[in-house]
C-alpha cells in the first residue's frame, strides 16, 4: 500500500515542533533563512503567505524586517503551529490547512513563501497551481528547499519513498524550474549554500 505522505508529515512535524528550533531536524531550514529572507526583503507588496510555516521562525524574521507586512501562516502540523503561536502572538493569523487546497480566495497574496517544505508534497503541481490562483498578477512565489547533486539524488530518492517523516522528493534544478514554468514567468534558480537552493517565479 503507498504511504500517506501527508499524514507521515503532520506525525513526524507534530513529534519535533517542541525542538525543532534548536534540534538536527530543523537545522537545514535554518540555513535556508537568510536565503529565503533576503528574497523575501525584496519582493513588492505586503500581504504575505508563509506556506509549511512551521514554528514561525522566518515570518518573525520578516516581521522584524517589515512590521508593517500582513503575514499569514499555513501549516499542517498543529504542533508546529502552536509553537508559531507562542513565537508570533497575534501578529500573523495562523492557519492549518493542505497547500494542496488553500482556504483562500483568489489574488489573496502579493507574495507567497516556502522555506524547506517543497520535498514532502505529494502532488507539486497541484500546489503550486493553488499558489498561483491566491497570488495577484505580478505576485512573487519564492521558495527555498534541499538540493543534491545527481549522485546523492541518485542515492536519496529511491529510499523517500518509504521515509516515514512525509519526504517525498529531491528535485533537481531542471525539474524546479519546469514545474515552476507551467504556472509562473520570469523564474530564476539559484543555489544556497551546499544543499539547498532558492528559486523565484512571478504570476
């Protein structure tokens, strides 16, 4: 029987959130946040959406860069969200939710972000087709995950499959940027650090 991705995910997030700032699971979405923040500083418009927030460390980041920005965070773990909860306070509205279907009208976002979530989704396509409807024409979708090179995704993808922690997949530049190009223009793919990359696309 194949594996429920998503339910593995909001197990294993909701086991880590308690440590998850400090601990090994959270430490490549840490080195993914000045990436991701710098992207973030520089894109227009101030209703934001943080998708997989987690434990709401970037959007406090970004908060601290622009108090002014209405940030809203979407997570499947309601233990992740309860750790974002005690971080942020009332300054974000947090909410738990599939970004396979986001509880969101149409052209709800200027920008939309994801730091370190992309590889647990089953079906990209159908998250980024949402990302695509809440953005505004000309919004920004920014997102930051792991990369390897071909012989460590080689290696790692056949063994995903039956990770119990939700992962699903490492992409590869190419993929990023062909499953980008069926909803967004202008997209960019740029590395970060030496297992990670950030990628740019606008509506």
């Amino acid at each position: 029987m194949k594996p429920d991705k998503k339910r593995q995910s909001q197990q294993a997030f909701d086991q880590q959130a308690a440590t998850y700032d400090t601990d090994i699971q959270g430490s490549h979405a840490r080195t993914l946040y000045p990436y991701m923040l710098q992207e973030i500083t520089r894109a227009w418009g101030d209703r934001v959406l943080d998708l997989g927030c987690g434990i709401g460390a970037l959007t406090a980041q970004v908060l601290e860069q622009d108090p002014r920005r209405q940030v809203t965070g979407l997570d499947l773990s309601e233990q992740m969200l309860a750790q974002a909860r005690a971080r942020l306070g009332d300054r974000v509205k947090l909410i738990q939710g599939d970004s396979e279907c986001l509880p969101f009208p149409d052209g709800s976002f200027d920008v939309v972000y994801c730091c370190d979530s992309f590889h647990h989704y089953p079906d990209p396509a159908a998250v980024l087709a949402e990302v695509g409807r809440v953005l505004v024409p000309g919004g920004v979708f920014l997102l930051g995950d792991i990369w390897l090179p071909l012989p460590g995704r080689l290696l790692m993808n056949p063994f995903l499959r039956w990770s119990r922690e939700g992962d699903v997949k490492i992409y590869s530049r190419r993929e990023i940027t062909a499953l980008l190009g069926q909803v967004f223009h202008q997209v960019t793919w740029r590395r970060a650090g030496s297992r990670a990359f950030v990628a740019r696309g606008v509506r």
